[in-house]
C-alpha cells in the first residue's frame, strides 16, 4: 500500500479521524457544538505531539519526511479549518436568540445568514492559504538554513485548538448566546491567519501548558455537561 504507517503519524491520523468525527456531530441532527468542541480539543493534543513523536525516528528517509510534513497539513486544514467552521455553523443552528429573532424580522435573517456562511468561508480559506504558505515557506527555510524554526509568520492554525474552545466554554458557564462573538473571533482568527506579523514557535514548556489549558477546558465542560 501507498503511504506511511509507522508510529511517526500515527497523532497526525488520529487528528484526522477526531476531525472527521467533530464535523459530522456538528453538522448532523442531533449535532451541538459542544460535541465538536470535544473533538477540537483532541485535535489539539494531537497536534501538540505529533512532531516530537515523529522526530524520534532517526532513520526516517527523505520521503517519509516530507510524506508528514504534507499530511500534517492536510489533517491540520480539516482539525484547524474545517471543524471549528462546522462548529460555528452548529452554532448558528442552536442560536436561540437567532431563532427568537426570525419569527419577527424573516427578511434580516436571511442577511445574517449570508454574511455568517461566508464568515465560516472566508475562515476555512485563510487556514488553507496560511497552511500552503507555511510549506512553501518552510521548504525554502531549509534550503537556506539548518535547525528548527524559530519563528512563524502569521498565527498557526493550531491556536484555534484553544481559541474557540474557551470561548464556548466561557458561554457554557455564564449561560448567554454568544454566537455573533464567535463569529467576530472566527473572522479575526481568519484575518490573523493571513497577518504578516511574526510568532515565536512555542518551545516544550509552552506546548504543556497549552496542552494543559486544553485538557482542563476539555475537563470542566465534560464535568458541567454530565451535570446539567
């Protein structure tokens, strides 16, 4: 068979899977948002470690390498584009003051659908631009230098992990629709996506403690879930 199914992307499947799985809870029926945030945040931890897992393989050749670095992406736009914009959508669907505020303005409703889905658009094509340009980027890095990156430019897709997972949490707890405000923070994610201001990558300390914030938010919305 074509492909690599060593331990070095075996993360990077898992994260493809947890994606495929998020968006189909977000977009089906009985879907919630909450339910995508779940998989979201499992992406997130996959990613995290998919790169340190795979650097322990010393003897990985050339295609295999570049065979991961392609598959991170493509996973990452599904995980990091594709889910949260699901999300969002399901979002959108659950809103119950957007479904207060049809019954009496139908005309001003179809405008907020069309600016929202092309919101969610606009989001899912600036993760593919970002990710296309981190590897074409990359690939010219390497030839000019040795070592890893120090720097990005623009915001990693992989902060939507965090991002949109906070903020649904923080409207679990305080019990108020905040679907526009995520709308705006999906727009401005998008943006940021495309931004040419400069990130430093994240050493080990600061992917725990992102990995940290994930699992306690993954935690504290799974606890107050079972509780309601």
């Amino acid at each position: 068979m074509i492909g690599v199914y060593d331990y070095t992307v075996i993360l990077t499947y898992c994260s493809l899977l947890s994606a495929s799985a998020g968006i189909a809870f977000s977009l089906s029926g009985y879907g919630h948002p909450y339910l995508g945030v779940f998989f979201l945040l499992f992406c997130g931890f996959c990613d995290a470690f998919d790169g340190k897992v795979a650097s322990k393989k010393k003897n990985r050749s050339e295609e295999e390498k570049r065979f991961g670095i392609q598959i991170d992406s493509l996973s990452d736009l599904v995980a990091f584009g594709v889910l949260p914009a699901c999300i969002g959508f399901s979002l959108f669907q659950h809103s119950t003051f957007i479904k207060s505020f049809s019954l009496t303005n139908s005309w001003y409703i179809v405008f907020i659908n069309i600016v929202c889905y092309a919101t969610l658009l606009f989001y899912v094509l600036a993760a593919l631009i970002r990710l296309a340009y981190f590897n074409v980027s990359e690939e010219e890095r390497q030839k000019r230098e040795n070592g890893k990156r120090k720097m990005y430019t623009g915001l990693p897709v992989t902060s939507s992990a965090i991002i949109f997972p906070t903020l649904l949490l923080v409207q679990f707890l305080l019990k108020i629709d905040l679907t526009f405000i995520y709308f705006l923070l999906i727009l401005g994610t998008g943006f940021a996506f495309l931004a040419k201001f400069q990130v430093k990558k994240l050493e080990m300390k600061g992917i725990l403690l992102f990995v940290l914030v994930g699992v306690i938010e993954f935690l504290l919305l799974l606890i107050l879930k079972l509780m309601k």
